[in-house]
C-alpha cells in the first residue's frame, strides 16, 4: 500500500466516515466489554467480509480503527470486575484488582479513562519526533531484531524483584516461547474462517488463569466515591511514560503494550504504584494501537491485527482521514466507559461470582472453538495450566510474552 493524503471534503464521504467510525466504536465496546474478544478478531471478521461490503475500502477502515481504540478504553472494565480474589489474597492481585479490593474500582475507571485519553492527546505532539527517530533506527533495529528482542527480555528479567523471581521469570519465557513456536504457525480448521491461534493463546495465557484463580472471590465489594485521588502532576508523568513507551513499542514486532507499561514502571512514584500502572497501562494501551498506524505509514509494517486486516484489503493510508476516525473513537470511547463502567461493576458485585466466573471461562472456551477449532480449545486448556504457573512462582506474567517473543528470536 502506497501513503495517501486524502483531505476530507466531501460532507457525503465526511457523515459516511462518521457512520462506520461508529459502527466501528459498537464493535468496539462489545469486544471490549466480553471477555475473550478482541478488536484484533473484528478487524479479521471485517476484513474477510470486506469484498461483500459496497463500500470505500477507507470506510471500512476507519470502522476497523474505530472499533480498535474503543476496545482500548474498554478492556479495563471486565479486566476491572472479574477476578477479583478475596481481599486476603490482595498482595499477590493486580494492581486494577487491589483498588477494586479496596472500593476504588470507580477511581480505576477514571484513571483509565484518563491514560487512554491522554495518550491520544499526546500523540499529537509526539507523533512527528518519534516516527522520525524510528524511521532512520529501523534499519539498524531490523538487522539487529535479535539483540534488541533480547534487550528487552533481560530488561524485564532484572526489573523483577529478587533473583529468584528473574530465574521464574525466565522459567516461564522459555515454555511460553515453546509453546509459541508449537501453535502459532498452526492452520486451524475453524468455524470463523477469519479466526486464528492468537485468540486461544492469549485468553489462556493472561485471561482465563486470573478468573480461575479468583473463582472462589467474594465478587466486587462496594465502591466509593469516583473521585481521583492521584496528585495531578504524577498522573500527567505517568499518563506521559506509559503513552511514549506505547509508542515505541507500536514500531516493534512481538512487543506489547504490557511490555510498554512495565518499561514506565519506574516513572510511577511509590506512593502511587497501583493507580500508576493503572494510568501507565491505559496510555500504553492506546499509544500502542494509534502508533501502530503510524508503524504501518512509514515503515509499511503492520504491528497488529487491526494493521494486518488493513493492509490485507488494501486501506489507502489516507493519515488525515484515518486519524480522524481514531480522534473520534477515542472520544467514543471515554463517553462510553464513563457512561458504562460503574454500572458493569455493580452489575457483577451483586451477581453470584462463581456462577459468573465458570460462565466467562465457559464463553472463553466457546470463542477459542470458533476462532480456532478443536486445536484452539486444546491450545486454551495448556495455555490456561501455564498462566497459572507466574504467580505461584513469585514471577510477573509479563514474561508470558515469550509466546511471542520466542518465536521472533529463533527466526532471527
């Protein structure tokens, strides 16, 4: 695909672009709002059906990058209200789940919310300096992949903290790694034939070890207040850590936005840990999927599955219009999560946990059968087994990335 530059003037073309950006944002927030679902599985489903669709291939487009941002403002709220473990098991939680523990969970969305929104507000003034470094880098980073993939395994492995949790740490890259290079070259014969290995992978390896773990939790307790009680000057450094670290990362094959919110750990002050991942998550988040676009422009390279199904229906990358769309999902996406977060967390506080939980892992399962077939569902159940394995190991699951990590390093 060749850059386009295709200002918007056209008012039909302009209310065309809003209605698929808001068809996108739809598809968004149901994927962000269930667990298993990803944008990156909308965008294949899009992308497959894109030929039948009498439309500009930039219209689908933007419904593609619509429904990409808002899935990013949105994942935070099941991720928010399942899993939550009993309040003795808080120390070994996530962050998201000790606020939750501690009724701050309306603060959580908000803190989100404000990550997400700031990270595009930020990817205003950033986005020339930083593709512009990372343009004249590529070449050099392209023919040392290997170093620069290692890198930043052992930037993970030293930030841990001990050394046994390092060498857990590196335990659990290297099966993670294994089992990557065992499944993600798999062909599997799906339901969905837009479906893929990644579905099963990912939920297995950071989705569905948290809601087993936290099966037997007494749910969400009651919220407080909304209010924001992190010092304005801290959440601005740590919303701008979390959305550079995106950013960089977006460039990067194999890396992740989680990769991006541990690297902006040390930007969190102390006192603030949990609520500055919290923002330090969000922004990487959501840098990440707006710089993958700019990845896809300059250098031509498709960093996620959104980008993937771009370029395979040929989306002119007419950037005025395509950033467009996402400053507008991105306003979508903030209205949403305020609008649907507090209730979603009252909802599933008062409902039977355990009931909830078996039926999410349920769902789990059915989305892995129609996404990758029988081998999907077997790839979830090792998955899920090697999830579990980092926090009984006092290790991070970050290091889980190896599924993909591992892979790219033994290519290289």
């Amino acid at each position: 695909m060749d850059p386009v530059f295709r200002p918007v003037v056209d008012p039909t073309f302009a209310v065309a672009a809003l209605a698929f950006v808001v068809g996108g944002a739809v598809l968004g927030t149901v994927s962000g709002l269930i667990p298993g679902l990803h944008a990156n599985n909308f965008a294949l489903v899009l992308a497959s059906a894109a030929p039948g669709i009498p439309a500009d291939p930039l219209l689908v487009g933007c419904a593609m990058l619509g429904a990409g941002v808002v899935h990013t403002f949105l994942d935070i709220v099941p991720s928010l209200a399942l899993g939550v473990p009993d309040a003795a098991m808080a120390i070994a939680s996530l962050p998201g789940h000790r606020l939750v523990i501690a009724g701050r969970g309306r603060e959580a969305l908000r803190l989100s919310a404000v990550g997400s929104g700031l990270a595009v507000l930020l990817a205003v003034p950033i986005a020339v300096p930083i593709t512009w470094v990372m343009v004249h880098a590529y070449p050099t980073i392209r023919a040392h992949i290997g170093l620069v993939l290692a890198a930043i395994v052992g930037f993970l492995l030293v930030t841990e903290s001990s050394r046994r949790a390092a060498l857990a740490g590196f335990g659990t890259f290297l099966a993670s790694a294994a089992l990557g290079m065992a499944t993600l070259d798999i062909d599997p014969n799906a339901p969905l034939a837009a479906g893929g290995m990644l579905a099963p992978l990912f939920t297995g390896l950071f989705g569905a070890p948290v809601l087993i773990d936290a099966i037997d939790g007494a749910g969400v307790p009651p919220q407080s207040d909304a209010r924001i009680a992190m010092e304005r000057r801290s959440l601005g450094i740590t919303a701008t850590a979390g959305s550079v670290a995106g950013a960089i990362v977006g460039y990067l094959p194999g890396v992740s936005a989680a990769i991006a919110a541990t690297a902006a750990v040390p930007a969190i002050p102390p006192s603030e840990a949990d609520r500055g991942f919290v923002v330090a998550t969000s922004g990487a988040s959501t840098s990440n999927t707006v710089f993958a676009l700019f990845a896809l422009f300059a250098l031509g390279t498709p960093r996620t599955g959104v980008m993937v199904a771009l370029e395979e229906i040929a989306v002119p990358l007419a950037l005025p219009v395509l950033l467009a769309a996402t400053a507008m999902a991105a306003g979508i996406g903030f209205c949403v999560l305020l609008l649907v977060g507090d209730t979603y967390l009252r909802v599933v506080g008062n409902a039977d946990y355990t009931r909830v939980s078996i039926g999410v892992l349920a769902l789990i399962g059915e989305l892995s059968f129609l996404f990758a077939g029988v081998v999907g569902v077997a790839t979830l159940v090792v998955a899920t087994v090697l999830g579990l394995v980092p926090p009984r190991l006092g290790t991070r699951r970050v290091h889980l990335m190896g599924v993909l990590i591992g892979p790219l390093l033994v290519a290289s």
